[in-house]
C-alpha cells in the first residue's frame, strides 16, 4: 500500500469536509451547500462510500480528500499531503527534503523570540516609543511577535550558535549576510521588526522598519526556500477565516495598516507589504470570498499601485478571452471595489482616528468602473487624437 493510500484508509473525507462545511444527510450520502460557489439548493454531495466528493452545480468539481483540502486551504500537494499525513499518523519517508523546510521555520522562530525578547530591552527604547506613537498596544505587539532587532552586528548570530543552529542554514534563511571573506553578520540590525508568517502560521521572513531614518526605510528577507514576497501576504494566517466568514477580504498595503485594522476588531484584512498585488498573492485569496476591497494609499503612488494589481494580478484590463481561460479566474466573477481614503491619510491613521468609521467606508467603496474611469482618463490626453478612444480600449472587456 502506497503512503497516500495509507493516508486515505485512515481518513474519513466526511470528517475531513465537515470541518469546512455544514452536512446532512441525505440517504446513504451527505450534502451541503457547495462552499465554492453561492446556490441555495445544496448541490455539492459528499460519498462516504467511494471517500469522494463533487459539486453537482455551476461548479462541477470534486476529488477525494486531497483535493478537498488543496482547494479550501489553497494547498499545493505536497502540503497537503504532509498536513494529512501528521493527521492519520503516517510516516512519510520519501519526503526527506521538507526536513530542511522545517529546520528554516524553525531558525526563523529561533530568530523570532530573541527580537522579541529584545523589544523589552534599554536599546529598543526609541522602537517601543515609536509603537506607541502609532497606538499600537501591547495585545498588538504579542499577537503579531513585533521585535526589535539590535544594533550589534553579532548579536543574532552569538544566540543562533547559543543554540547549535548551523550558520549556514541562517544565511540560507536570510537573517545573515555572508561576505566574501567568509565571514557573516547579522542582515537585520537596529530595526522595529515584523515577523511575516505563512498561511500556516509559520514564522517564513521578516519585514523590518529604520528606526535612525537610515534608508532604505523598510526591508525585508530575501527570497529563501520559506519565503517569497510575492506569494506572502501579510497577516493572512490571521485573516482567512475572518475573510471567509464574511465572504470579504480587505487588501491594505502595510504592516501597520493590518496591525490597526485587526485591533479594532476588522479581521478580514491582509497587506500585500508595499506592493502592488501580484497573481501568486490573488491565488491565495480567490476562493475564500467573492468581493474584494481594494484599500491602497489614493495619493499618486497608491493610484498606480492599484492600476498595477487590477493589470498584473486581477487581470481586468488586458485580453478578456485569455483571462477567462485562467483557472484563477474560471467560475464565479470576482467582485472588486476600491476604497478612497481622505487624501493624505492611509488606513492605519484613517482606522485610528477619532470619529472615523472604517466598516461604513469599506462598505461605501466605490465600483471598479466607477474607480476606473477617472483614473484611467488621467493616463490620457483627452483632448488628443485618439485619446477618448484609449480610455474606451483599456475599460472594454
């Protein structure tokens, strides 16, 4: 017997599906309503007998266990497989190199206690004033793991050997420098810092802020085989559900955009950490909730951050044919709106202040069309030849 089907002998993809969904009976099978797609006639069953499950709706997808779990938790196989296999108790043996996976996350919670630890020290005195500044509050700070890196060039790396973690490993995580003489340091000194976390919540990276307004003023690990930032989304471990239960995901720039919203108690928002949103990140999001709200910084900037993610990575302008063909935008239409903030204010101060009302702003986010058009007229000379004809082009679909 293969590891997968040892795997499904000891799972039971009722267990497994009622997790995530609500079931009844229905004879010797189960059903529900499908949690891909909105219906109000259950249309999605599950078969106790043959272990499968399928969409009898607009849908039309199923699979086994495997598959269940790849599309709720945008799960590759790989993950899944090591996910369902710690459950039902198997061994996986040709799995070796998700070993070395581990030992990452595991020097990157290494690294995370000691900033953290250090946070609470005389030197990291400015970092806590400057929290504090921002009103971010001691919940905050323990519920997201803020730290403080120190100043000291070595001070990383003497606790990483303190606990026997081979150096090399922790360049590879990108919390040293190696230079060309062989010798390392620390990459992150003297900076407010922000664990990034998996969708798992596995300490991937980190993102660190300037304290001495050295520039650049943020920075943030390298690409490593834990991490990569144009697949990361800041605070989505803590989101998802928050983001499927109301069938809404709120997409900020910042950490301290998320920091704030998820203090007051908006769950449901994650950051594309200063980016403008990449496809890799829209993959994650997509089949948790059917509407999106686009809440990026409306100064000039912020404008063509959210141009590029509608570009790049939801796809609406550019080639409707190819982009119906894209299994990230098969099946139900995504609904996208975008938030204008008071200019000058980004959602971190705009959640902050006195008076203002974030839910009845995301609620009140304009339309994509009604967000594009007067965006989109100000890449053109109207009163040019051709120009009312360019705008036309880009918005068609």
């Amino acid at each position: 017997m293969s590891e997968i089907d040892e795997i499904k002998s000891k799972l039971d993809v009722v267990d497994i599906v009622s997790e995530k969904v609500r079931l009844q009976r229905a004879g010797r099978n189960y059903k529900a309503n499908c949690p891909f797609h909105s219906e109000k006639t259950p249309s999605f069953i599950v078969d106790p007998g043959r272990q499968s499950w399928r969409c009898f709706g607009s849908c039309g997808v199923g699979g086994d266990v495997f598959s269940f779990v790849m599309k709720t938790e945008n799960m590759e196989f790989s993950d899944a497989l090591r996910m369902l296999a710690q459950r039902a108790g198997v061994e996986l043996r040709g799995y070796k190199k998700n070993e070395s996976r581990d030992s990452y996350f595991e020097i990157n919670k290494i690294a995370l206690d000691f900033y953290k630890d250090a946070l609470l020290t005389d030197e990291a005195h400015s970092a806590r004033i400057y929290l504090k500044s921002r009103g971010v509050d001691q919940t905050s700070i323990e519920n997201f793991g803020l730290g403080y890196s120190p100043r000291g060039r070595d001070s990383l790396k003497s606790h990483l050997l303190f606990h026997d973690v081979d150096l090399g490993n922790a360049v590879e995580c990108g919390l040293l420098n190696k230079f060309e003489d062989g010798t390392t340091r620390d990459f992150f000194w003297g900076r407010l810092m922000f664990p990034i976390f998996d969708r798992s919540g596995r300490p991937a990276g980190f993102g660190a802020r300037s304290m001495d307004d050295s520039m650049p003023k943020y920075i943030n690990t390298a690409a490593t085989p834990v991490f990569d930032k144009r697949s990361t989304l800041y605070g989505f471990h803590m989101a998802r559900e928050a983001i499927r239960d109301s069938d809404l995901g709120v997409i900020v720039e910042g950490y301290m955009d998320v920091i704030a919203a998820h203090e007051y108690g908006y769950k449901n928002v994650v950051a594309s950490m200063g980016t403008a949103l990449t496809a890799e990140q829209v993959r994650q999001l997509k089949n948790l909730a059917s509407t999106f709200v686009l809440a990026l910084d409306q100064d000039v900037a912020g404008q063509e951050a959210t141009l590029r993610s509608l570009e790049s990575a939801w796809q609406i302008f550019g080639d409707s044919n190819k982009r119906s063909r894209d299994p990230l935008f098969a099946g139900n239409p995504t609904k996208i709106n975008v938030v204008s903030l008071p200019e000058g204010k980004d959602p971190d101060e705009f959640i902050r202040s006195e008076g203002s009302d974030w839910e009845m702003v995301v609620n009140g986010a304009l339309p994509l069309m009604e967000y594009l058009i007067p965006v989109v007229s100000g890449r053109f000379d109207l009163d040019g030849p051709g120009g009312k004809g360019r705008v036309v082009e880009s918005l068609a679909p």
